[in-house]
C-alpha cells in the first residue's frame, strides 16, 4: 500500500539587527549606519512523490536608522520541481525571480552652497529565469539531459541595458566506473539587447562545448570539471535617423572642426525635445528654442535647423562580430571528519551587468564549514569576481563654426552669446571595455535553539572596483555586521 505525501505549506520569519560602513556605497565620505531588516519566509512543497516541488517566496524589508530615502522592500521567489514519468524518464524545472533596489549616492548642493551627499534608492533591477528539462536513462551507466531556458533582465537605471536570453543544452553522460563519470555537453544562447542612449539594439549568439568528468579521487576528496570552446556572434542593429540643431549658442572653445554638439533622438515634431550629448565635446551647444531665437536670427531657424545622420552608414553601425573565448567550471570538495570544504572556478556569460552586448564573468570562490558542537556551526567562505564587458557604443558630433548673419558679423541671441552654425555631422563609434572586480569575504557563527529556531552571527566585507576603458579604477568597501534570529512553524497538510 502507497501512502500519499501531502501538499506542505511552512512559514517562517528571519530579523536582523546590524550595521553597515558605507550605506551609499560610496568611494568617498562613507556613511555608516543601522540596518533592520524583516523577512518572512513563505514555502509550499510536496516532497518524495512522482510529482515533487519545492517554492519559497521571501519579501525583504529593509530599514535604515538615520539614512533616509533608501528603505524598501525586495522580492525573491524561487521554484524547483520534477516529475518522475517512468524508472527512466523524468522531467523537472527550475526559475527564479529577483527584484531588487539599487542603492547609490548622488551629489548635491545645501543652502549654504556646500557639496552634500543624497542617499537615493534610485532603481530596481528585475531577474527572471525559467529552465525547463528532460533527463533519460538509457542503462545502468549512460543517462543524459536535454533542457531549454528563459532569462530576463530588466532595469530603470541608466547604467544597464535590458536584455533577454533563449538557451538550449543536450548532455551525455557515461560511468566509467565507480570512481569517473564523463560525459559532454554542447548549447547554444540568444541573447537580444535593448536600445540605449549610447547603443542601438544589438544580438548576441553563444556556441559552446565542453567535455566533463566527475571523480571521486577518495573517501574524502572529489573533482568535477567542465570546459570546453565557445564561439560568440553579435550583430549590431543600424540606428534610427538623429537630427541636431543647425543653430545654436556657442559655448567656450566650440571652434571650426571640432567635434561639439548635442543630439535629438528621434527628432523633435515640433520643438527641441531630448537633448542628448554627443561622444565629441560634450555640453557645448544648447538646444534650439521654437521660433525666432533673438534679433538677427532669420525665422528659418525651425524650418531649415536639422541635419539628419544616414542609419545606413554600414562601415560604421549594423557591424557583425565575432569572437572565441573559452567556457570552465571547475570543483574542488574535501571531507573531513565533521567538516566540509570546498574550492570552484568558473568562467561563463554573464548577461547582468553594463552596456556590454558580451559579457564574460569570471568567479574563484572557496567555502569551509565546521560543526563545533551539536548546537554551534561556523563556516567561512571568499568570494573573487572579475567581469568584462564588451560594448559597441555610438555616437554623433559636429563640426561647428560661427553663424555669420547678412552684414558679416556674428549672429547672437538674446543673451548676447555667439551662434554656431553645424556644417558636417560626424558619426563615431568606439569599443569600450568595462571591467569589474567584486572581492568578498564572510564569517558565520550560527547557534541551533531547537528544531524551529536559531540564532546567527555573520561578519561580510565586500569590495568593487570598476572602470571604463582606461579610465582610472572606481572603488569602495562595505563592512557589514548582522545579528539574526529565524524561526520557523511546524508544516500544515493539506
């Protein structure tokens, strides 16, 4: 007689009480402060049937002591599930989704007329992922996999691009012997970019192959590897039409066949709209009123003001490009009497971060873990990232000289400030590298209560550093501290 497991539903509630050194994450003036946090715990599952599932969703509510502008709330929900169709085929799946604030700092002037310091929850970053996959077993020593995937990025911040990922993977696998499993794997990606202020759209195709193994090397020590070529293809889409103003007041060092100027993208139907600033020299012409702009300026100004950019220029936009890079992910495990440690690299995409329409993030993490006694558990673990990201960035100038009116003499407007006339567009393109190196390190001391409970201590110390090309490095630290309490209720059935 098979007896039936139920549907489970278990909450929880995990609170936080510490402090952090730099709340606005900051490379200057870091601000240190309280932080409390509240999290409950939702989770629905069904374990050890033909169908079993495991989803928890946990809302995060953040509050700071004295820093205001950033509490909020995050979300994470996250769902893992199989179906055991027969002994041999099952299905399963896997998603995620993140949303989260992103918290920074930005510059501002008191009445005083001193430079302050704004603590600002400025954007969210929204993850989705979804895998859906079949595993086989074709005897007693072969099995493989077959699974496709969805993943999308969202953003509202200026410094990333939204983007969406397809991907598909077949894998085989085969028992040497008790000890070595090897197998091979072959997938491909598809990755679409959004249209930026700084980039068109653009498409990113992935091949990659790796060959794995799996060995056991003893009771107490295990290594996995894979790795293997991977061939990316990006297409650069052609950007749409951009017009800019023919007039315009002349700023300081705006001279003949110098690259100055701001854009209109698209252009405006009847006034100026966005004003964008070139790739030239930036911030040196303004933009364009309706009608007559001051004595002296013809009233042709709003009929005859554009000069369009050609999205055809294929030597400069619509690129194809082509590269060969390499894929690696590689464990470590050593068993000790009570303990655990474990080492991992790995080098894959990475789709989350920048303008890059090719990103590839590597990772060196270690972990270690240690029951000191039946209630009391430590464990430490390191975290070293170092991402680089691609980007083909575009960008548009003018060659500007004075507008001279019908007497010879410089056209001014109603300021008194010289006009400058836009003789040539210019279209530019440039490849930036944006590099970013993530070090993190944690202590955990967690003390068991009882079977529903236990109280933690955890220790975080986290490092950035980015830059843009060869732009100088960007850097700051946090320093995190955190007492915790979980708790979590007896399951109900139903």
């Amino acid at each position: 007689m098979t007896t039936t497991k139920a549907h489970e539903i278990q909450l929880g509630i995990n609170s936080e009480l510490g402090f952090q050194t730099n709340v606005l994450k900051t490379p200057v003036d870091p601000r240190v402060d309280g932080i409390f946090v509240l999290m409950p715990i939702v989770t629905l599952s069904q374990p050890q049937e033909a169908l079993s599932y495991n989803i928890e969703y946990r809302p995060r509510f953040t509050a700071y002591m004295t820093t205001e502008g950033i509490d909020g709330v995050d979300h994470l929900l996250r769902g893992r599930g199989s179906y055991e169709i027969d002994a041999r085929d099952t299905l399963f799946f896997r998603t995620d989704f993140l949303r989260t604030r992103q918290i920074r700092n930005e510059s501002a002037i008191d009445a005083g007329g001193q430079p302050i310091t704004v603590s600002s929850a400025n954007g969210t970053s929204q993850q989705f992922f979804l895998e859906l996959g079949w595993e086989r077993s074709f005897s007693a020593r072969s099995f493989g996999t077959a699974s496709v995937g969805y993943d999308r990025w969202d953003y509202t911040t200026e410094n990333n691009i939204d983007n969406q990922g397809f991907r598909g993977e077949v894998a085989f696998n085969h028992v040497l012997k008790e000890t070595l499993i090897v197998g091979m794997n072959a997938g491909a990606r598809y990755r679409s970019f959004a249209a930026s202020r700084v980039s068109p759209p653009s498409y990113n195709t992935t091949l990659n192959m790796n060959l794995s193994f799996d060995y056991r090397i003893s009771e107490k020590w295990r290594l996995r590897g894979a790795g293997g070529p991977a061939g990316v293809f990006v297409e650069e889409q052609a950007p749409a039409a951009q017009t800019v103003s023919r007039f315009a007041p002349t700023l300081a060092g705006c001279e003949e066949g110098i690259p100055c100027g701001r854009l209109w993208s698209p252009p405006p139907p009847g006034g100026p709209g966005d004003c964008l600033t070139s790739f030239g020299r930036p911030l040196l012409f303004g933009c364009p009123t309706s009608g007559q702009v001051g004595p002296g300026v013809p009233g042709f100004l709003t009929d005859t003001s554009t000069i369009s950019l050609d999205p055809s220029q294929r030597d400069l936009f619509g690129e194809r490009t082509r590269s060969l890079t390499y894929f690696l992910n590689f464990s470590l495990v050593r068993k000790f009497e009570k303990g655990l440690a474990t080492a991992a690299f790995i080098r894959n995409e990475d789709a989350g971060n920048g303008f890059g329409t090719s990103t590839i993030l590597n990772s060196v993490s270690g972990q270690f873990r240690y029951p000191l006694s039946e209630f009391w558990d430590i464990s430490f673990s390191a975290l070293y990232t170092f991402r680089e990201s691609v980007a083909n960035l575009q960008g548009s100038a003018i060659s500007a000289r004075e507008a001279i009116g019908a007497g010879g003499q410089p056209l001014t407007d109603q300021q008194g400030r010289t006009l400058a006339e836009a003789n040539a567009i210019v279209a530019t393109r440039r490849i930036s590298n944006f590099e970013q190196q993530v070090g993190l390190a944690e202590l955990r001391l967690v003390r068991k209560l009882g079977p529903n409970s236990r109280f933690q201590l955890f220790f975080v110390y986290y490092n950035q550093r980015d830059r843009n090309g060869g732009s100088p490095w960007r850097s700051f630290d946090n320093v995190t501290g955190v007492v915790s309490y979980v708790y979590t209720f007896d399951p109900y059935q139903f």
